[in-house]
C-alpha cells in the first residue's frame, strides 16, 4: 500500500491541499498520496479512529468547520489547547496521533516584514483561523485589535484569551482605521455569504490580508485594489502552513522554490 496524507472539512470540494502536496510529492519524486476527504462534524470522532488503525495514514489537514472540535480527538503534546485553541494538523507518531497548528506561522510569513508593533488591526471571525491568526498578532505586539463577528460576545472572549487589547463589534460594524485587515472568516468564499466592507476608513499604506483562496480575487481583495492598498491573498497562507504540514507528513522539506511554478498550478 502507499503512504498517504489527507486533508479534511466540510465541504472540501474546494481544497486545493491536494494539488499542493501533489506538486510537491511530485517534484521530490516521493511515491504517496495526498487526498481530500469529506468529514462532516458528526463523524469526526469515528474518521480518527478508522485512521489511527490504517499504518498507510500518515495525518491530515483539517479545514472548516473541524479545527476546535478534533482537538477531542487527539493528543496536544504542544499545548495547542491552551495557546491557539485549534489545530490543521495531525500527524501520526507510533501509535498517537498528534494534533499541532501551522496556520499561524503560515498567516505571518508575508507579513513579517510590516512594523506591526504598536500598529491598529482588524480581524474578521473568531472560529479556528482567526485564533491563529489572533495568537501571531499577539506574538507581534499588535493592538489595538478590533474584532468582527457575528457574536461579539465570543470575539471579546478570544481578544482576552490572547492577551489582545481592543473591542469585539459586529460584523456590519464601520471599520475603524488600521494598519491591516485580515478577513479570517469564510465571508466571501464560494457557497457562503458575501463579505462587503467600506474600506474608506483604512489608511493609504494599510494591508488588506484575505484568507479566503476559493475564489482567489475575492470582493474584498478587489475593492482593497480599487483603493490601491496592498494586498495578500490566500494562497500565501495556505502555501504557508502546508508546508510545514508536508514535512510532518513525509519526513522532507517542501520544495519552495518552486513556488512561482506552484502558485500559476493554482491559478488556472
């Protein structure tokens, strides 16, 4: 049998895990397999035992709406719980299975360079993104931070978990200005509700960061052009973090240089 990782979620017809790892398991000639597999919420517990007895499973991704709840299915050896609260990762380690989080380190890449310190910011969402998302901008002495959610109440509690000063308003809330604004929500993505911002409020040098990559040119990422803000899109967070993913999963690391390559693959 071959070796194989997956990713996760529901739905998951729109990942594009599966074309990464694929070009990466490709370019370094390694024979395995990487799948997309749809888990709905009230299957969970049983995916993760059928793959704990599978010696060919070598971990998974996991995407919406997953990353808070598999937390109950595997070991946190890192402390994810008490730091991020989610995990997108879980890999295999003898008979363990071991949940860890590479979507912060995958969010703050492109980003790393900007003078956060100090600098005002927006985060849209507050289920398993946008706690890594909260967790590196906490790391990045960022604050003030406003937080838009449909239950304010549950973005207020996420800004004190992380130690983060600011407000938690509702999503239809005027924007305040801000350094960067990052939709960490699935608003926008194919299948699910529009995302529509006045970005009038934000600065002329403000960064507009939208991890939605399905579709690619998002609305918000559109009207942010419109106004000439800089940009990222989502493929640079999810490039990010898969491959950290990848090297967990097949001992190797991931090919970027070929990046340039990868992204075209991705955009067709």
């Amino acid at each position: 049998m071959t070796a194989y990782a997956e990713v996760i979620g529901d739905p998951i017809a729109h990942s594009k895990s599966p074309l990464i790892h694929g070009f990466w398991l490709e370019k370094l000639g390694i024979e395995a397999d990487y799948r997309a597999h749809r888990v709905m919420p009230d299957t969970l517990g049983d995916y993760f035992a059928e793959r704990r007895t599978d010696p060919d499973w070598r971990g998974c991704n996991i995407t919406i709406p997953h990353k808070v709840a598999a937390l109950d299915h595997v070991e946190d050896r890192g402390g994810v719980r008490d730091s991020i609260g989610a995990i997108n990762t879980v890999l295999r380690d003898g008979d363990a299975l071991i949940g860890t989080n590479t979507d912060a380190a995958g969010f703050f890449a492109p980003i790393a360079d900007m003078p956060l310190s100090g600098a005002p910011a927006i985060v849209l969402g507050a289920g398993g993104a946008a706690r890594a998302v909260l967790f590196a901008l906490s790391k990045a002495d960022v604050g003030p931070v406003t937080l838009l959610n449909r239950t304010p109440l549950k973005g207020a509690a996420l800004l004190a978990h992380f130690g983060l000063k600011g407000e938690a308003l509702p999503l239809d809330a005027p924007l305040p200005p801000a350094a960067l604004l990052t939709n960490a929500s699935p608003l926008g993505m194919k299948g699910q509700d529009p995302l529509d911002l006045d970005l009038s409020p934000l600065p002329e040098d403000a960064v507009v960061y939208d991890l939605v990559y399905a579709p690619l040119e998002t609305p918000l990422l559109r009207a942010a052009r419109a106004r000439e803000l800089d940009t990222v899109d989502g493929l640079e967070m999810l490039i990010g973090q898969a491959a950290a993913a990848f090297e967990l999963f097949f001992d190797a690391p991931a090919p970027r240089d070929h990046d340039a390559e990868l992204r075209e693959l991705l955009t067709k």
